[in-house]
C-alpha cells in the first residue's frame, strides 16, 4: 500500500495508464491476426481492408502513448510488404 496521498494517486493513474495500454495493444494484436489470416488465404480485399485498420490502430496507439512511433512505424512496412506478396 502506498505511504503518502500522492504515492496513491501515482498508482491509480498508472493502473488506469496500463489498462488502456493493454487493450490498444491487445486490438493490435487481434487486428494483426486477421490481417496475417487474410493474407495468408490470398483475399486481396479483406487483406486491404484489415490492412487499413491496423494502420488506424497503429496511429491511435502512437497518439495514446501506447508504442512509440518508430515501432508503428516500423509495423506498416512490414505489413505493406506482407500484403505485396
């Protein structure tokens, strides 16, 4: 338990902070699985379209704080190549 009054608001905002880390991470991750699942059985269309909301939940994640920018950024090539193929 936290000793002093902002020791505990510390701890509240930082609990807060990582749930909404955890779950812009966690719709990356889930984005990234169909996007992977489309590609993988050549459907060109839900490929793109998964493709284009991966890279919104990317931005959305970099303005949240979530990852850094050079990670998203790093991601959407490795995607785009992905979906060349």
């Amino acid at each position: 338990m936290p000793h002093t009054k902002s020791a505990a608001k510390r701890m509240r905002t930082s609990g807060i902070k990582r749930q909404t880390n955890r779950a812009a991470k966690s719709r990356l991750a889930s984005t990234r699985h169909l996007l992977l699942e489309a590609v993988t059985k050549g459907d060109k269309t839900k490929g793109e379209e998964h493709f284009r909301a991966y890279c919104g939940f990317l931005d959305k994640a970099v303005k949240q704080g979530a990852i850094k920018a050079n990670n998203a950024s790093r991601h959407k090539a490795r995607a785009a190549v992905l979906l060349k193929k």
